[in-house]
C-alpha cells in the first residue's frame, strides 16, 4: 500500500521541529510494513535567506528535496501573500504541489491514497490533487484548523467542501469530530484516531540529575510551559501565575513573536529571575525539560490534542492543562496531572498548588501514559487506508470488465 502524505506541517533540515507530530505518526505508519510513503510538504515561496526575515529565510534554505528517517521528503515552493493570502493559500499550494506529484508518478510512485494533514489550507489543497489524479482522501484535523479557521467565510466554505470530498476524515480527539459534524461534516466518515506517544524517545531521567544538568536550583519547585511563544498557548498566564507561587522557578521552552513581551512581563511582575527562556529546543532535549519539572503547563486557548501532554507524563511528569479541544480526553485521571477550572493566571496557580500539593507518583504517571502507544492508530489507518484501497481496486476491475 502506497501513501502520498502531503501537509506543510513537516519538519526539513531548517525547521527540524515543525510539525514533528506528523512525522511520528507516519514514521510509525511505515514501520509497521505494510505501507509506504513518500512525502510531499510544500514551503512558502521567499526571495531571501537573510536572517532578519526569520521564519520565512528558513522556508527559502529548504532543500527541493530530502530524505529524513527512510522517508523521501519533496518540498514544492507556492506563493503565499502573508496576512492577505490564505484564501488563495489552497489554489497556490495545490497548483506549485502538482508538478511535483506528476513527476513522483512518473518516477514509479503510483500511490493509492493521498494521506493530508490539517484541513485548512492543506487539506483543501489535497482534495484538488486528489480530483487532478484521481486518488483516495484522507484528511487529518489537528486541532486550530477546526477551532479557528471556520470562523472565516472563505475558508469555512473550502473547509466544508474538502470534508464532503474527502473518502474518510481523521481527527485527532472526539472534540474535533464533533466541531466538524457541526460544520455539516458526515459523521460515518470520520473516525477518531488520537496521537500517540514514543515512549521510547520519551522517558524518565532522573529529577534531580535532570535538574543539574540544567543548572537549576535544587530546593524549590519547577514548572514547565513548552510550545511557540504566541497568544494561543498562554505562556503570559502561567508567568502570572508564577507571581503566586514564591518558591517556583518556571522553565519556557519554545521560540516565536512574543519572546520581547513576555519577557517584559516576567520583569513586570518581578519574576524575571525565576523564569528561563529556553528557547527552540530539539525535540529529543524535551525529557531533560519534563523529568526537570514537577509539573507541565498548558495554558492553551484551543487545542486539538496537545501532544506535550502525553510526553510530558511519558517523562513521568504530571500535567496542568486548560479544558479545551481534545484535553480532556488526555487528562482523565489523578495521575495524568488537573484541568484548569479558569484559564487566567489565578485559575493557573491555583490549579498548581492543588498539583503540587498532591503530586502523584512519577511511576505511576508514567504508566498511565504506556496507555498511549502508537499501536492502536497505527492499527486504525492501516485499517482505513485498506479499505480505501480495496475498494479503490474492486471499482478499477468492475471498469475493466
């Protein structure tokens, strides 16, 4: 069996993070044998390489193409118009991705579904290739392109006509089945196949070494925030809570606009000296961060499902999250960590006193996350990309005959 995964959430050689959590979910996929996969992550089109450009000078060093974990990885340039373009986003991004997937069929990979992540604009862009070549949809939602993006008219509209010509819907948690039913979706296509976790890559180390390694102090409590450092994840509410919490040192991993501003607001608030901007870390430096902290927060506007979660209890780490998306579906027992009852910065701290008040065993956080391994995804998309093909295959003959 024969995937064309295709998503712009695909970590390359720049942005090694981006979208990791594809990635995994693919690299499990494969490794199961019964699938392969090429990769096509299309890359907003940028004229330099320059520095000051940030993130878009990252899109221009991509490589054309790649090969990361076994996998081969295209990488097609569109044109994007920041702020004023994401109503054109899909067109440009499926007319700069067609060549490319011509030439992957020409050159032998004849695929038999197209596996797409994210529905807007990725997922309306793979419904056009899927029509052009005649090919099975899947499409993954993932979380803010459910929760923010039907708020516009333009998408809302490419978002309901992608759903009605995909062949199946994935989501990640009941709560995006359930967003996308009421956008007019039919509910017996989507199947929820949550993320997994890679226990492996994600286990204890040892608070106290953790703690050394990363010269923090050794008395005292640690707390972690890890995701880009923008509005929707709430790093300037868990700094606020931190005010609350004396004995705290609080460690920010992650890079992004609002580095200048919530830095302002440590200094503000007094707790400058208590709060540690990591900034963009690999994803294998994760675990120093969680088995450093005695509790991870997620101070998350929305959410789909929130895979720092489950990595950071895989760490044995347990979590404070905000009730929104699919969190509530990760934290669903005593050791997994609390829901936040009000997403300020009171309603924070008080959920992290409570926490940490009574924290749960570190091995049996752990154990709870061994619940979440990869297996039973990966068991369903081989399952529901079977079906695809098979069916795919009984028309095929039926037309021949």
């Amino acid at each position: 069996m024969k995937l064309l995964t295709f998503t712009s959430l695909y970590p390359n050689a720049e942005l090694p993070s981006h979208g990791v959590f594809v990635e995994n979910r693919l690299r499990h996929l494969v490794g199961g044998g019964r699938v392969a996969a090429t990769v096509v992550a299309p890359v907003p089109w940028f004229p330099s390489t320059r520095l000051r450009f940030g993130r878009f000078a990252q899109y221009a060093k991509v490589a054309a193409r790649e090969r990361r974990h076994g996998l081969d990885v295209v990488h097609p340039r569109y044109l994007t118009v920041p702020r004023i373009g994401m109503n054109a986003a899909p067109l440009a991004m499926a007319l700069a991705s067609r060549p490319a997937v011509a030439r992957l069929i020409a050159e032998g990979f004849d695929f038999d579904a197209i596996d797409a992540h994210y529905f807007y604009p990725d997922g309306v862009a793979a419904a056009l290739l899927a029509k052009w070549f005649g090919r099975p949809l899947v499409i993954t939602a993932r979380g803010s392109d459910i929760t923010q993006w039907p708020d516009f008219a333009g998408p809302r509209r490419m978002i309901r006509w992608a759903a009605r010509e995909a062949s199946a819907i994935v989501t990640v948690c009941t709560a995006l089945k359930l967003r996308l039913i009421a956008l007019g979706a039919d509910a017996t296509r989507i199947e929820v196949l949550r993320n997994g976790v890679d226990l492996a890559g994600f286990t204890p180390i040892d608070p106290a070494s953790a703690r050394q390694r990363l010269a923090l102090p050794a008395g005292g409590r640690v707390i972690a925030s890890v995701g880009h450092l923008i509005p929707r994840k709430g790093h300037d509410l868990v700094i606020e809570a931190l005010a609350a919490l004396p004995d705290a040192t609080l460690l920010i991993a992650g890079s992004g606009p609002d580095a200048a501003s919530l830095g302002a607001l440590a200094s503000t608030l007094g707790v400058s000296d208590r709060v540690r901007f990591l900034g963009q870390l690999q994803h294998v430096q994760l675990p120093l961060v969680y088995s450093a902290s005695d509790a991870l927060v997620l101070a998350s506007s929305n959410e789909g499902w929130a895979n720092v979660l489950l990595e950071a209890m895989a760490c044995g780490t347990p979590v404070v999250a905000t009730d929104v998306g699919g969190s509530r579906e990760v934290v669903d027992a005593p050791e997994a960590g609390v829901l936040v009852a009000r997403r300020d910065g009171a309603g924070i701290a008080a959920a992290l006193e409570r926490l940490l008040g009574a924290l749960p065993d570190r091995a049996a956080t752990r154990r709870y996350a061994e619940r979440f391994s990869w297996d039973e995804t990966t068991r369903g998309q081989e399952r529901l990309f079977g079906s695809l093909v098979t069916v795919r295959a009984s028309a095929a003959c039926a037309a021949a005959s």
